[in-house]
C-alpha cells in the first residue's frame, strides 16, 4: 500500500466519487492481499493493481447507470481534502476539477488509454495487456484522446 | 504548448495522494478479512 497507494487512489478519484473510490481501492487492495500468484516486480503489481482498480471503477460507474443514479455531480463535492492534496504549491494554472472534467469528457475509451499513457507513463504495448486491446488500437486511442484533451483544455 | 497542457494534466493528477485516514481504514479492512478466513 505504502508503494501503490498513491497511483491506486489517484487512478479510482479519476473515474468516481471519493467515497466509492475508497471502496474500490479497499476491494483492490483485498484482492491483491489474497493473490496467491507471484508478481515479477513492483512494476508488475503495480499494473495489475491499476488494472483491477480502474475494472472496479467501470464496474461501479455501470452499476449506477443501471441503477439510475448520476455521479456526475462527483466533482461539485471534490476539495483538495478528499482529493488527498496536501500542497498548495503544486496546484497547476488549470486546475484539478477542470482536468478531471476534461477526462470525463474523452469518454471511454479513450480515457483509460490516455491516463494509462500520459500520467502513469505506460507505452501502448503495456496498455495493450493491460486493457487487452490490441496494440495499433491503443496508440490510435492514445493520439486522439491526448489532441481532444489538448482541445478541451485549450 | 502541446506539451505545457500534457505536462499540466500530469502533475495536477500526480499532487492527489492517498489521504492518511482511507489508506488506515484500508489496512484494517484487509486485516479483518484476513482474520476471519
């Protein structure tokens, strides 16, 4: 948790609200306490609990579709507290709450390939497993999420 | 300018970190499934 905790919950806050994020990285973090085969490396278990993390996610989010229950309004209730900012000085000149919007905006795909990509740094070939998507499909995802990205925030 | 957005949306998301009081109350949660298996 010390190692993953950080990209783990910043990955859950990136798809759903606080208080269901903590619910899915607890899920995450139980099933990775009870995997009972070995990880080649830190990276390794660090693409799989994203992995796991971001299906829950998905999970959550189409179980609140099927229940009628918006969680668009997640981002009203977010503040740097339940974000977990704990440094004024890294605030960026776009703000938090307008990336996230802008993420949300891309849709799914391309959102998770663009995340995957430009935050945690993976290359098309790791998302590609991580996803199971094919390869080409992924850099294609990755190019046109990262220019409506640009383009919404611009 | 491309690159100044990409680089914006990287260390904004990279500054949210797992607050103290979840990452405890995740522990102890794991801890308690462990127990009762």
């Amino acid at each position: 948790m010390n190692e993953h905790g950080d990209a783990v919950w910043r990955a859950c806050v990136a798809y759903i609200p606080a208080h269901d994020a903590e619910d899915v990285l607890q899920n995450t973090f139980l099933k990775f306490a009870m995997h009972d085969q070995a990880f080649s490396n830190t990276e390794h278990e660090k693409a799989w609990l994203l992995r796991v993390a971001i299906n829950e996610c998905k999970d959550t989010l189409k179980a609140a579709r099927a229940k009628n229950i918006s969680l668009e309004s997640r981002l009203e209730a977010y503040n740097d507290h339940l974000l977990g900012i704990q440094d004024d000085s890294t605030q960026t000149e776009i703000g938090i709450k307008r990336i996230l919007e802008a993420m949300d905006a891309l849709g799914d795909p391309p959102k998770t390939q663009v995340y995957l990509s430009l935050v945690e740094g993976y290359t098309a070939s790791e998302i590609s497993e991580m996803t199971n998507m094919p390869e080409n499909t992924v850099y294609s995802w990755i190019s046109r999420g990262r220019k409506r990205l640009r383009e919404v925030l611009s | 300018m491309a690159n100044n957005k990409e680089h914006q949306v990287k260390e904004a998301i990279e500054a949210i970190h797992l607050p103290d009081d979840i990452a405890a109350r995740t522990l102890a949660s794991i801890e308690a499934k462990r127990k009762q298996q």
